[in-house]
C-alpha cells in the first residue's frame, strides 16, 4: 500500500468546509502517521452576497471574501493573535458595524495588489496557513434559482430565505471561467472531498464553473461525498442523505464518488428539539442511502459529531475518516 504523503482538494465553502480543514491541517506534514498530507488546498465558493461580504462586493467590486477568510483562519495555529484578530467583527452602527476585520484585510490588500487572488496568498502567509485557498472562479458570479412555482430568485441570501423548492440553480454567467491553479491541484490530487456545506449555495456553486466537474471527474482521485448532519431551512427542507447525493449527480453527473461519508449517531433531543423550532431536521440515520449508490461506491458511516451544544462535525474525526476512505481506497484487493 503506498502510504506516501497525499496531495487533498476539498471543494464546498461556509461553515462546512473551514470544520473540515481545520481537522486536515493537524494531519500535514506529519510523516510518522502511516499516512498524512502532503499538500493540502481548498477550492471555495464566491457567490456570497450577505453580511460584511455583500457589503464590500458591492461598495468596491471586489469577490466575497467571507468564506476565503473562514477557510484560512481554519487553515492557521489556532492560537495565534493573528488568527484572533481575522475572526474579530466590529460592534457598532457605523460604517465598520458588522465587517470582519479579515474580510477587510483582504480588501486590503485587493487594492493594493490589484489582485485579489494574490491578496489569499500574501493574507494565507501572513497566517502561516498550512494549506492553499483557491477562488472557485474569479468571475463576478451571481446565484439564480428557478423555484418549483416558477420564481426566479437572484442571489446567494434570497435563495436561502425562499420557502419554495428548488426546481433549478445556476450561475450568473453560465460560462464563468475556472482558476487555473485550481484545476491545476484537482488534477494532482490523490483525494477530492466535497461537503460538508450548503448543498445550494456552496457546494454546488463550485460544481457549476466550467471545467470544474469535468476535471474531478476525469481525475484518478479517491473522491469523497460528504453528507450534511441536518437539513438547512429554506434550502434542502424535507431532503433526506439519499436526496442530497442524487442532486449533486443531477448536476455533476461526471463525478462519481468512490465514498459517501455518513455520521451515526443521533443528536440529542434538546439539540433535535432547538433544531426542528428553526425547520431543521438530522439526516442520514433514518434515511437509508444505499439503493441510491451503485456497488462501486462505498458508505462510511462513523460517529462525527462534535459534543457540543450546536450540532457539528468533529473536524479531527472526520479528517481521520477522509484518510481512511484513501487507505481503504489503496488496499490491495483479496483473491
């Protein structure tokens, strides 16, 4: 079995996708594991249009940078003052009410380089992120959704808002262009995870930029689906762990996944009860998956929450079992 180190892509973006990476991060460069990371990268979504990032997309023309921001603090020592200072958000009325002092640092630094690709490298350095961030696109992306009476909703914060199903989501324009550097990693990846994350506005935003679900698709990666703890209100209402997967193949039909990673243990019922008062349900333990897989794609199903009050992923045992799926990925097959 080769147990070198393993270059990782993980795609998604929100809160998802910063927990993963904060598990992964502890996993590079240690070469006494039997199998650790050699290079890990993050290719994230930008169609953010809410909160401190809408406000700087639209007062400088500028890319969101809110989750760029939350997957290099995840990426960082978590100790660090630096790391602190990223994540501190002004009190206040003012013109600096409600902005991360991060989004504004890589605003920043936008300005001063002209790129805004270059100022999440500069700003990773400044954080000594043990990881690269990649722009899913660095086109002036919009969400669009056509809901199931016919509706069109423009925009990443109104799609969320939206009690309608969604009948069908893209990107405006349709033809925005990838990274290269992004495709350049998810080429040289060993595994590709996708999820955790909002399935509509920021796991498959990554999904519909041209070229992006071809490439994973044509890769020889180990690629892992995975799956949310708890439906989102006003996004994925009523769908279950099986609905998830089949809306990422209805729009990603050239990934096939090796591995749907599941969490097994139920959420307490003060958690289940907070939860339902806001319209969200946990899937994956009364939902079975498996008729919506064929045989060459495995489940994992493992314990992943984190014992806390709000229900998470635990970022260190859900690392552990994206490396885990590799390895079984590697296994020699018995005779």
């Amino acid at each position: 079995m080769n147990l070198d180190g393993q270059k990782l892509v993980a795609i998604g973006g929100g809160t998802g996708l910063s927990t993963l990476l904060a598990g992964l991060k502890r996993l590079v460069g240690k070469t006494e594991e039997d199998m650790w990371i050699e290079s890990l990268s993050a290719i994230v979504t930008v169609s953010d249009d809410g909160g401190s990032s809408g406000r700087l997309r639209e007062e400088l023309q500028m890319l969101p940078p809110g989750d760029i921001r939350n997957c290099m603090i995840a990426l960082s020592e978590d100790s660090t003052l630096l790391a602190r200072l990223f994540r501190h958000r002004f009190r206040g009325g003012g013109g600096l009410g409600g902005h991360s002092f991060g989004n504004l640092f890589l605003a920043a630094l936008t300005e001063v380089t002209g790129d805004f690709t270059e100022a999440i490298r500069l700003s990773s350095e400044v954080l000594a992120s043990k990881g690269h961030i990649f722009p899913a696109t660095i086109s002036d992306v919009r969400l669009a959704a056509e809901l199931e009476d016919g509706t069109v909703v423009l925009g990443e914060t109104q799609i969320s808002a939206s009690k309608t199903p969604i009948r069908r989501l893209r990107l405006e324009p349709e033809k925005c262009l990838p990274l290269p550097a992004a495709l350049k990693a998810i080429r040289a990846a060993d595994i590709i995870t996708v999820g955790p994350g909002s399935l509509y506005t920021s796991i498959l935003p990554n999904l519909l930029v041209s070229q992006v679900a071809r490439v994973i698709g044509q890769t020889r990666a180990t690629k892992i689906f995975v799956n949310n703890l708890m439906t989102q209100p006003g996004e994925t209402d009523g769908y279950s762990a099986r609905k998830h997967l089949e809306t990422i193949k209805k729009y990603a039909p050239e990934i096939h996944f090796d591995f749907v990673v599941v969490n097994s243990r139920r959420i307490s019922k003060e958690q289940a009860d907070l939860y339902a008062a806001e319209g969200a349900y946990q899937i994956g333990i009364d939902d079975p998956i498996d008729d919506a897989l064929d045989q060459t794609t495995e489940i994992v199903r493992a314990d992943l929450l984190y014992d806390g009050e709000k229900v998470r992923h635990n970022s260190d045992r859900l690392a552990e079992v994206v490396l885990h799926c590799r390895k079984q990925a590697l296994a020699p097959v018995a005779v």
